[in-house]
C-alpha cells in the first residue's frame, strides 16, 4: 500500500511540475512572439500573428473571442466570486457577510 502511495504521490507532483512548465513556456516563450507588433510599413504579417489574424476578415474575430472567453472563465474558477458589483474579494466577502446578517 506504501508503494502505490508513493506512486501517486509522485504522479502528483510530476504533472504539477508539468503544468507549471506549460505556464512558463506559454507566458515567456510562446506568448510575448505573438503579441509582437509589425513596425509601421511592413507587408508581411508572417512574423506577427497576432497582426496576421486580425488583418484577415475571416479570422478577426478570433482575439476577441478568446479575450471575451476568458475573464468569465477567470472569474467563474476563483476562489472569491465577485457579488453585488463589488470590484475586490474583500468587498464581495463583505457583501455577502452583510447579507447573512440581513437574512438571520
């Protein structure tokens, strides 16, 4: 029973090892070559992709998409939803203190 213990165990920091790595890579290495922007004057948007999507009618709408996907995405997993139009954690657990006051 030790050993399959010891084998998750593992397995569990293996793959948070992992996806940590995947962070790191996609902020500093994959992310700041696509947000790049084209100097004034240059054709081809190759190098750029960001710059490349956007300047193709059928695909402009893709940056967009994902900005708009991804704060609610954000918000939904956090620890401290925001309620009540509170613009911090603390406001919103204030918020919600507040109102299981009112309601007991």
């Amino acid at each position: 029973m030790r050993t399959r213990a010891r084998s998750v165990a593992a397995l569990l920091v293996l793959v948070a090892v992992g996806v940590w790595l995947t962070v790191l890579v996609g902020t500093y290495v994959s992310f700041p070559p696509y947000r790049a922007a084209p100097a004034e004057g240059v054709t081809d948007l190759r190098p750029y992709p960001k710059a490349l999507i956007q300047s193709q009618p059928e695909s402009a709408w893709l940056p967009s998409l994902a900005m708009e996907t991804k704060a609610p995405t954000a918000q939904s997993l956090s620890p401290c939803p925001r309620r009540s139009g509170a613009t911090t954690c603390h406001e919103s657990q204030s918020a919600r203190a507040t109102s299981s006051k009112l309601r007991a």
